[in-house]
C-alpha cells in the first residue's frame, strides 16, 4: 500500500521507515511533490494530526497519514505539549528548546514526563487515530549525540540511557514513535485483509 506521510521531518521518517519496512510504501511530502508548510494552530496533537493528514488529503485525493508528537512534562502542567517543536520560539530550535526546559525545571524535584505521539490517518475518506506513549523523566542536563528534539534529555522507563545514547533498534524499544505506528500497520494489515476477502467474494 502506497501512502502519503504528510511531514518534512526527516527524522521522523526515518523513525517510521524503520518500523513499517517493506509493509508500507512511503511518500514524503517532498517525493509526492508537495511543498508547503501545513500550519498547527490547535491546542492538542489530535486537532493538529489531523489539521495536516486533512490538508494533504484534500490536495491530493490519495490516502495519507501526519503524525504530532509532544513530550509532557508533570511539573510543568503538560509543558511545551503541542508546542514541543516551537517551545522557545518560532523558529524551531532543539538547542533553546532545551535550555527553556531545563531552566523551567531547574528548582523542580519531580523531573517525570512523557512522549505522546498521534497518528491520523485518512483512508478512503475517513480518520482514524492511533496514539503511542513513553513514559520516563528529564534529566538535569544533556547526555548522547543522537536522536532529535528533546532526546538528550529524556530517559524512558526501564533504561539508564537517554534517546539520545541509543542507537534506532534501542530507541524503538520504548519509542511513542513506534507504538503508534505498529498500531497503525496492524490496522492497515487488518484492512488490507478484509478487502481482499470481499475482492474475492465478489
């Protein structure tokens, strides 16, 4: 099944590459000749994944997917949320997203907090929704030269080393990224599935 993954996030394709392999064929924004910046006005990741699978949707006529993702952060209420990618500003820098973070934290014992990713896919017309999460805490400064975003500074439950330490087959061990997306193949298999039992019936 060929689909159109409405992001120019390089990372983030290659994170959903790597879980989907051969069961999904890809199309970034840029391969589907597509070159826009799809805004995210909303105030949770569902409103703004399905702001952009929407858009794409409408443009092309052809089956796509977005995803948003936010790390939450207990002692921040939820901070940065939605806006994890332009935390400290427009312009979208991890280094000073970072540095707010960490400066927002500096006196706060409770360093717990969480990834949540939503995925909206549109398949012949309609949404679906698929959520993944990772819980773990923020650490007191950055540690590791992979990953992107806020990895650097995030431990997941269950491991002493930050994404950002990790290569992409220990990362997607605990990754958001990936339940959400492993829920969206099982989903799309079961579809597939089904379609071709009525195909044959017919």
């Amino acid at each position: 099944m060929k689909l159109i993954f409405a992001s120019n996030n390089q990372h983030k394709v290659d994170e959903i590459r790597h879980v989907t392999g051969s069961s999904l064929e890809l199309l970034t924004l840029k391969e589907a000749g597509i070159d826009i910046d799809i805004p995210e006005p909303h105030d949770t990741l569902e409103q703004n994944a399905s702001e952009k699978s929407m858009t794409i949707y409408q443009m092309t006529k052809t089956s796509c997917f977005s995803e948003d993702t936010g790390l939450e952060v207990a002692a921040l209420n939820g901070e940065p949320g939605v806006k994890s990618a332009r935390y400290a500003g427009e312009n979208k820098s991890f280094d000073k997203n970072i540095e707010k973070l960490l400066n927002k934290l500096k006196d706060k014992a409770d360093r717990k907090a969480r990834f949540r990713t939503v995925i909206s896919l549109i398949l012949d017309g309609e949404e679906h929704l698929f959520e993944g999460t990772c819980n773990g805490r923020i650490l007191h400064e950055r540690k590791g030269l992979h990953g992107f975003g806020y990895d650097s500074v995030f431990i997941p439950e269950g491991s002493e080393k930050t994404f950002a330490e990790m290569n992409p087959e220990e990362k997607s061990q605990y990754s958001h990224r990936k339940k959400a997306t492993g829920k969206l193949v099982a989903f799309l298999t079961e579809y597939n599935h089904i379609k071709h039992i009525s195909e044959s019936n017919y």
